[in-house]
C-alpha cells in the first residue's frame, strides 16, 4: 500500500463563458 | 599535471520551470505574439507540449495557484490570438491542433490509467503527481469546439461563394454544351461579372490547401476528417438548394456535368484517404438528384426505378426536380403530370421532411478522440526562436 500514489487533488476550474466573464469584466475595469 | 572533472549533466525530466513573474511573457511568446511559420520544421505543436512540460513543474512543486494562473492565462491568451485571427485558416487550424494536443497531454499524463494503457514507462514518470486537471480538461474540449467551429466558418467562406458556379455552371465535359435545354441561360448567385465564376478545380484547389495546412499543423486526422465531411455537407446541401430552385438547370446534361463533378471529389477524397470520413455519404441527395436528372421518366417502371433509387430525397424534393426537369430538345418530352401523380402515389408512405430545401447551415456534432502521443517530453528541444531562454528545464 506504500506504493500506491496518493490520490490527486482536483483543481475547479471556471466553465469556459465564466473565465469569458471573467476577463471581459477585467478589461472593463482597467482603463 | 592537469586534472579534468567532466561533470555530468543533470537529467533532463521533461519539466519547464519558470517565475511566475514570467508567466505574461511566456503567454506571449508562445501564444499570442507566435506566428505558426515560425515553428515550421519542428515537432508539430510544440506550444502544446511546452505548456504541458510547465504545468507539470507547476504540479511538482506542488503550486496550485501557478496551475491555475498559467492554465487560464493559456486559455485567455488562445481566445484572444483566435478572435484577431478570426479569418485566417492557417492560426486557427493551429491552435485547435495545439489545443487539443495540450488536451491530450492532460488526459495522457493525468495518471487515469485509462488513459496510460499506450504510454511507456518513461511516459508515466512524467504523469502529474499532485493535481486533477479533469475540469480543466472539460474547458480544453469546450474551447476546441469553438476554435473548431471558427475553422469550419472561415473554410466554409472560402468554399461558398464557389460551389454554384463550379458544381452546376461550369462545363467541363466536352460537347456537353450542345446539349444545354433551350433557354439556358448561364447565371450564379455568386456572380456579379463572368469573371467570377469558378470551375471545380478552383473548389478542388481550396480543398488540397486546407488540407495541406490541417496535416502540416499536425491535426489529429479524424478532425481533418470531419472537416471534410463538414464541407462536403456544405457543398451538397448549397447545389441541391440551387438546383431545386432554378429550371435552367434542371437538365440531362447538367445531371451528367453534376455526377462527373461528385464522382472527381469523391477521387480527391479517395486520394487523400479520405473516404472513410462520411463524407461522401453526405453527397447522397445530391448523387440521387443527378442520377433523377439522368433516367428516363416516362413509363410506370420509370417510376418505379426512381422511387427505389432516390431514397436520400423527399417526396417534395423529387416532385419539384420533376416539375423543373428541362426537356433538351423538341426531341424529348416534358415529364408529364400522370407521371409525378405515379411517383406521388408510390411515395406517399413515406414520412418525409416537409422542407424543400436543405439546411445548408447544419453542423455536425464533432468529436475529438483521444489521441496519445509517443513523444517523449525529455527528448523536446525548444527551438531559441521562441525566445523562451528564461524557462528553466528541470
């Protein structure tokens, strides 16, 4: 059992239109 | 006496390391300032696999707001490269190929043995240790189907504007214009002068490059494939729609100009070992509206002939070729009433569409199959063009 890997830690991510949201309310922001 | 020491270079592990202060210059680099000829002769999407070599360091050291930060600058830098670059074939049909590479990689190395069963043991080593990728691998296959989407828009805009002429207009059977029925007038939709018209070598020409471009960006071949078989869609969809509409062209000879056009793009599929994509499948209204244009239509066993023929069209579709059907000369008869009565009745327990017409819009679902690579990532040389000389290997 020593030699199995530990389990990986799952990252979330943002959905593809929320990083969208995500950059287009940055771009607003700065001038 | 003079003693050497060579010292023995450290291993290469096939992990890229650099500051996250960094990061914006790296993005850059590598992604929205990167011009695809400038990697012409290196290993096919080596973006790609440069990035997965950073996001393993990344997941060694055990960083997950560096996996985060240099995922998402990826993907917004892809976004952003892709929306300037909205017309143009080459970049796009690039970054799906990088996109789906890194998409690959994640699946590749994740440490799902699922997808490990074709890696070496050397290739396992460089599986990610701390970190599942799955939900960013989620965003990886959504933004490959937009970036595939704008692909098949900017083919799609090339071929258009050609189809009508060189699939319905163009002659390029000798003799064949003797035969033309009365009347005929030549006319596209695409024309504006006679210089604008296109025979189908021009479609044939468009093809070879957009092809050439897929396979040398190193796009996995069943995307080229459902490329092609998108575009022949197309192809079908806008000249059975024209030919269903104008009477000039509803003829004998432009039925026979017609399957000697299917039959040479079914040779360029052939050649390009394409004809396994359904692609031409897709070209079966087509085939049959020629084949309609080509049989006699006369007698009760005429009838019968074309209604077990023409099973790819509708009633409607059929019933409207027939009425448009252009005798050649005094010589040959208009099809007669009694005749599309026949075939109406023969038909009539079909349950077909109600629309005349083809979507000429209709998009094929499309899929990406995981596709593993046999590249070793230790064995990637980064070319000192892409001015990356602050990554560190590890």
């Amino acid at each position: 059992n020593s030699q199995r890997p530990r389990p990986r830690v799952l990252l979330k991510a943002p959905t593809l239109a929320e990083m969208e949201e995500m950059t287009t309310s940055e771009e607003e922001e700065s001038p | 006496r003079q003693v050497t020491v060579q010292r023995k270079e450290k291993d290469f592990q096939g992990m890229l390391e650099y500051h996250k202060e960094d990061e914006a210059l790296l993005i850059r680099n590598l992604v929205t300032d990167l011009k695809p000829p400038t990697l012409s002769g290196t290993v096919p999407c080596l973006p790609a696999y440069i990035l997965y070599m950073c996001i393993r360091h990344a997941d060694y050291i055990n960083d997950d707001l560096k996996v985060h930060s240099l995922l998402t600058a990826t993907i917004n830098g892809i976004k952003k490269v892709l929306k300037k670059h909205n017309d143009d074939f080459e970049m796009t049909a690039f970054w799906l190929s990088n996109t789906c590479r890194l998409l690959h990689c994640l699946k590749q190395y994740s440490g799902d043995e699922g997808f490990m069963t074709q890696n070496t043991s050397k290739q396992n080593e460089h599986c990610l240790k701390n970190f599942d990728l799955t939900e960013y691998r989620q965003v990886m296959s959504d933004l490959s189907i937009q970036i595939y989407q704008q692909l098949i828009k900017i083919a799609e805009g090339a071929l258009q504007p050609m189809i009508v002429s060189a699939m319905l207009e163009n002659e390029s059977i000798q003799g064949l214009s003797g035969v033309k029925p009365a009347g005929y007038r030549k006319r596209s939709s695409s024309m504006v002068d006679g210089d604008n018209s296109y025979c189908l070598e021009a479609i044939i020409r468009q093809m070879n490059s957009f092809h050439a471009v897929m396979c040398d960006q190193g796009l996995d071949p069943e995307i080229i494939q459902q490329v092609f078989k998108q575009l022949f869609y197309m192809i079908n969809a806008v000249t059975l729609n024209n030919l269903l509409l104008r009477k000039d062209v509803c003829s004998w000879s432009t039925g026979m100009q017609l399957r000697y056009n299917i039959s040479q793009l079914e040779e360029w599929l052939r050649g390009r070992n394409l004809h396994q994509s359904g692609a031409v499948q897709t070209m079966e209204p087509l085939i049959q509206a020629a084949q309609l244009l080509q049989l006699k239509k006369k007698t009760p066993e005429d009838a019968e002939a074309i209604c077990s023929l023409c099973t790819s069209l509708s009633t409607q579709q059929i019933v409207k070729i027939l009425n448009l059907y252009t005798p050649l000369n005094e010589f040959e008869e208009r099809v007669t009433v009694a005749f599309i009565r026949t075939i109406q009745a023969q038909l009539q327990e079909r349950n077909d569409p109600q629309q005349l017409l083809l979507d000429s819009k209709h998009t094929f679902p499309v899929l990406f199959p995981f596709n593993p690579s046999s590249l070793i990532m230790d064995s990637i040389h980064i070319p000192a063009c892409l001015h990356l000389e602050f990554l560190n290997e590890v």
